[in-house]
C-alpha cells in the first residue's frame, strides 16, 4: 500500500493499494472512533457491486450505517439530489460528530463532499473513489459541487475530505471507456510536470495499477498544497480543460470528460506550437500516449462554437481565459489569453 500525505488546511492522508474496502471500517475508526453515524452514498451501479462489502466493514467496526443511493450518472448531480441528501441526514439524526462516506466516481464524491461541506455547517467527509478519474482526481483536493442548469460544478465549496481510501480492486468492474477516461486524467499529469510518470505509462499500467495511481495523486497532491483555493499554480491542473469542457458541453455530454480532456490536451499542444512555445514533438508524443490508452484525439467541434463554449465557463476571468499550454515534454505553463483569441487557439489547435 502507498500513502501519499496532503497538508493543506486539513491533513489527511491517501490510502492506495489492493484489498482496502474490506477495511475501511477498522480505517475510518483510526480517524473517527466508533461508535457513530456514518451516511454511505453511493449510486446504484456502484452499490450492487461494492455496497455490501462497504457496509460490513463498517458496521463490523461498531458504525451505524445508513445508506443514501441515487441513480448513477451526471445527471443526479443537482441540488434535488443534494436537498434529498441533506433531509436523510437529518432524518438519520447525523450529528457534528458524524461521518459522511462517499462510495463512488465523481458525481457520488463531488455531491457527498458538498453534501457534509454544508449540512450543519460541516460534518467530516471520507472519500472512497471507485473510477481511475475520481482515484487521481476528483477526490483528492477538496474540490466539491453540484451542477446548476447553467453549468456544471456552478455551486461548491472547498473542503478537504478527512481521508481518502483508493482500492484498485474495483477498478476491475470499471467498463474500458470508463477507464480511459480515467487515463486521460492520468495522462494529463505528465505533460503538466511529471516526464517519469510519461515514461511510466510507456508500458501499460491497466495490471498493476498502484504506482501510477499513487504518482498522480502525489503529483495532485504538489498543486493543492501550493494553491489549495484554486488562484495560481493549481489551475495548470486544467490543462486540456478549456477545450475539453468545450466539447462536452457542445456534445451534450455525450463526450465524457476524460475523453473531452484529452481532445483538449492535443488543442492546447498544437496551439502552443502555432505560438512558438513548444516544439512539434509535444502534440506527436501527446496524440501517440492518447491513442494508446483509446483515447480520441480529433476535436469534432468548430473553433468558432469551441470558443463560444468555453467563454460561458467558470474558468473565465474577466476578459480572459487563464490557458494551460505545455511548453515542453513534462513541463506546462499558465498564459492569459484575451477571449477574443479563444476561436483562432482553437482553430490553431486543429478544431474545424
Ligand atoms: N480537478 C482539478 C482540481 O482539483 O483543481
């Protein structure tokens, strides 16, 4: 197992390895002694496959469980399933000193961690990921939201989980498009500053998942402890953001967002080139790492409705775009760019 420690205004540490679920109840009990509430959310695919293992460790280790599970997908992300969240915890009786236990991908712990952020004004929050995405990602950082109608992650807050427990065990249920979506993430983490970790994944890591998950985490791990609230070095994180959420925007979400970072990625490449600061090996090692792991590199978008998209993010500032052009092999580096700029980046990237 790996342990990877985040200081941020929380310490608490990344558990990786093989085996862990059926331990997190003796875990969460080194951190919140039993007995206590514990709310477990999950949504519904990922609780007939792990729910179970979930509960009997905790209720082994003196917990009393309730359980909140949704429908799985993006779409149950919004503050309906947010008020219903925060009315079964009430109805569960959680008091300050309960735990809320997010037992999912992205939506479970973006949702569950603005869920505890917020109901009596903060209750501890343990993270157990179960795609690759949320594992390097999502959470880790103390980034938590719900999606408004207007956009996705609109309404949030930081606050950092109490630990974060990742068994790779689980990703072997993962679908492949699920775990490449994941690799995009991972993928990304290479090009912003981690050359080893490119070099890493020139041998497929699908067997022996632990080491690069950890690295990335670590890697993640570097950023949040710099710029925990998201203003400076933390947003090269975003690298393949501003187009990827672009296109999943202009896709209907049909595109998922590993996928959309990818395609973002090799925009931000190519543009970098058109720039002058990056040499054309960068995009070619980028789209040859992309297509390995059965990533798509080729936006289907037009710069024009790519520029559009990205104006109406949240990542704007002002009259401009903070952009995440890699600059060489495993460095990257944030630039303003006006948005009057964005549709000739884009088309500069290789967007139609
Ligand atoms: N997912 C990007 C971040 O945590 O800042």
């Amino acid at each position: 197992m790996e342990t990877i420690t985040v200081k941020a205004s929380k310490t608490y540490n990344v558990e990786v390895g093989s085996g862990l679920l059926t331990t997190v109840g003796a875990r969460l009990a080194l951190l919140c002694p039993a007995p206590r509430r514990v709310m477990l959310v999950s949504d519904d695919t990922v609780f007939a496959l792990w729910g179970e293992m979930a509960v009997t460790s905790l209720e082994a280790a003196g917990y009393t469980v309730t359980t909140f599970v949704f429908p799985h997908g993006e779409a149950s992300k919004n503050t309906a399933t947010l008020l219903n969240l925060w009315n079964a915890m009430a109805t569960a009786k959680l008091s300050r000193s309960d735990v809320a236990v997010a037992l999912g991908g992205g939506v479970v712990g973006d949702l569950t961690g603005f869920a505890a952020a917020t109901y009596l004004r903060g209750i501890a929050c343990y993270q157990i990921p179960t795609t690759l995405l949320a594992m390097v990602d999502s959470s880790v950082g103390g980034k938590t939201a719900v999606d408004l109608p207007a956009g996705k992650n609109l309404c949030g807050a930081f606050s950092q989980p109490i630990g974060v427990l990742c068994d790779a065990d689980v990703l072997q249920t993962l679908p492949a498009d699920i775990f490449a979506e994941g690799c995009a993430e991972v993928i990304k983490y290479g090009y912003i500053g981690d050359k080893q970790l490119l070099a890493m994944l020139e041998t497929p890591f699908q067997n022996d998942p632990v080491p690069v998950i950890a690295r990335c985490i670590a890697d993640k791990r570097d950023v949040v402890e710099m710029d925990e609230h998201d203003n400076g070095p933390r947003q090269l994180l975003n690298l393949g953001h501003t187009g990827g959420h672009a296109a999943e925007k202009l896709s209907d979400f049909s595109i998922s967002h590993g996928a959309a970072v990818a395609m973002g990625m090799v925009m931000a490449a190519k543009a970098a080139v058109a720039r002058g600061i990056c040499k054309p090996d960068v995009p070619l090692h980028m789209e040859n790492m992309l297509r390995r792991y059965g990533l798509e590199t080729e936006c289907p978008f037009a710069a024009s409705a790519l520029a559009e998209a990205a104006l109406s993010d949240k990542k704007r500032r002002g009259g401009e775009v903070t952009f995440v052009f890699p600059v060489q092999l495993g460095k990257s580096e944030l630039y303003p760019v006006p948005a009057a700029e964005l549709a000739a980046l884009f088309s500069a990237g290789g967007a139609k």
